[in-house]
C-alpha cells in the first residue's frame, strides 16, 4: 500500500506540475448518493448550485433516497464515493471490500433523548425499557454504541427494547412516549435539540470522545470510496475531497445556508424556524462536520475503532495505513 500511495502522489504531481502546458479538462463526473432528512442535502446540493464542487474540477450529480437505499449504493457500486456510514464501512472493509476512508465529514452529532419531564437521568435507567433508532446499521448508530459501552458498560442492542423506525415514525412515536428515548437522523436530532421545553439529551456522543481525545466521532460518516475509483484516477479522489469539504464550509456561512435551506429545506428535513435557528448555531460552533483529515486526526479516529473493537463492536479493525488515506491539500 506504500508503494502504491507514492505512486498516487507521483501521479498527483505529473498531473498538477507540468505548468502551463496541460490542455484545459472537463469537469470529471461524480455521482453520489446521500439519505433524505439529513444535513447532506444542504451542503452537497446547496454548494454544487453555488459552483464549490465545479470550482474543483468536478461535476457532481446527487441522488438523494431514503436511508436504506442509502446504505445499499455503495456496496453495489451505484456511488463510487460518498459520505458513508463510517463503521458500517469499518465492517465491510473487515469483510474483504475493498473501500477506504478518504476523508472526514459528518461527526456523531445525534444524541439520546428522552422527554423532558421522563424520570430517566442516565444511559443506565434505560435498562429494560422501549428505546427507537432509524437504523442500527447507520454508522452513527454504532459510534455512540460503542462509546456508550466504552463510558458505562451498557449495550443500546442488548440491554433495552430496541426498535427501528423510519425516522419521521420513529420521532412520533417518541413524542407520544411509545418510545422512552430516540436516537435519530441528524435534521431530527436537531428537531428535538430545538425544543428543550420537551426534550433532553442524556448522552452526547461527541463531547465524550472529545474528552478523552481533542477529537470528535468521524464514524457517523465519513468520506468512503472504492480503492479502485481512487487508484483509477488520485487527482478526481482528491478534488472531489477537497471540494466536499469545502462545502461543509459554505455552509457554515449564515447566508448560504438560508439559500440551500430555501431550495431543499423539505427534502433535508429542515422546515422549521427553531431547527433553521440552531442548525446554524451548531454550524458556526463546527459542531456538524469535521474538516481534519491529517495523521493526528486519523489516529484519534483509530483509537476510537480500537475502543469499538475492545467493547465488541467490531470485530477486528483494518489496518491505518492501508485504510486511512490521507490526500494532501495543496
């Protein structure tokens, strides 16, 4: 794998180095795929409107589907790249899918609510009792999973009723206490961080790990891609990295968030005046995505997988250097 990142980087080099004299090139085509109601939509659609991604030489088609279609695309090669359910990824990888992790992208912003006037303090007052996630199989899902374990030795799998909903459904089932607490996609997590007059966070996954490392969970999703699109073409990886992270930026930007929210709002789940308020709050505060991608964060990350793997989450953990791919920015 050595010899063959040095051989991304010469290739990288022969491409950009020849001053002057290579021939303008069209936009190389990327096509991803992301889940509805998630903060996604904005940054993907909202910036490649605004011309980020063609700014970086790419030429980006989205297909946004509810979550399990999602899950499903990259596996069978629909998307080459996207942002991914990281330790979903974690697992294919350790099943012999030749994926790696190009990037960084959404952190495990999704906390554990309950209602507000619940007698429940603590992950462990959940024992035994009625708990809701969208999907077992999001990497979000796994990352506070495994952090849950890691803080108080308590499994969301094992140790409580689990039940998995589609997110609207599952949130209704939540308010009305069918549910005793919710872990759910990101446009509703924040759907319920807006109303604290009804609900309260008992577990915020991130603030743990930040603790204990200076760095967020990248596991929610992180940028993920088939080794052999990356091999095929290191200067389209590293482009199409460099313009989604940029576009995690764009967003931030209070103006530009009001645009992209204005034209796909509905398809991102985010509608309401108070989410619309404290997405940008956790945007300004760089709460949402994480844009470090070099050898100190990829090794937090790894720490992390460690932990997972210890707790029994993963099995195994692939190897950094054959896994982690770091493109360097210009």
């Amino acid at each position: 794998m050595t010899n063959k990142l040095a051989g991304f980087c010469l290739a990288y080099l022969m491409v950009a180095g020849v001053g002057g004299v290579t021939p303008a090139r069209a936009n190389e085509k990327v096509t991803i795929v992301i889940p509805r109601d998630s903060v996604f939509v904005l940054n993907y659609m909202g910036a490649r409107d605004a011309g980020v991604f063609a700014k970086h030489g790419i030429d980006l088609a989205v297909d946004a589907r509810p979550f399990a279609g999602f899950l499903a695309a990259l596996p069978s090669k629909e998307t080459m790249a996207t942002t991914y359910a990281g330790t979903e990824a974690i697992e294919k990888i350790n099943q012999g899918v030749d994926w790696v992790i190009i990037g960084p992208a959404l952190t495990a912003v999704q906390e554990i609510f309950v209602l507000k006037d619940s007698p429940i303090k603590t992950i462990t007052d959940l024992r035994g009792k009625p708990f809701g996630t969208f999907s077992t199989g999001a990497g979000s899902f796994k990352a506070t999973r495994a952090a849950i374990l890691d803080a108080y030795g308590f499994d969301l799998m094992k140790d409580t009723q689990m039940k998995q909903l589609a997110p609207p459904a599952l949130f209704k089932l939540f308010e009305n206490g069918t549910v005793d607490a919710m872990f759910n996609i990101s446009s509703l997590n924040i759907a319920a961080d807006s109303q604290p007059d009804k609900f309260r966070a008992i577990f915020v996954p991130n603030e743990y790990w930040i603790k204990k490392t200076g760095y967020p969970i990248v596991w929610a999703a992180p940028i993920v891609a088939w080794r052999s699109w990356v091999e095929e073409n290191p200067k389209r990886a590293k482009d199409y990295v460099d313009a989604t992270e940029d576009s995690f930026r764009w967003l931030r930007v209070p103006e530009n968030f009001d645009a992209a929210v204005k034209k796909y709002g509905e398809l991102a789940g985010v509608t309401k005046p108070d989410e619309i308020a404290t997405y940008k709050k956790w945007l300004a505060a760089k709460r949402m995505f994480m844009t470090d991608w070099d050898r100190k964060a990829v090794d937090a990350e790894w720490k992390f997988l460690d932990m997972a793997k210890r707790v029994g989450v993963l099995d195994k953990v692939p190897p950094e250097k054959t896994t982690a791919l770091l493109i360097e920015n210009e």
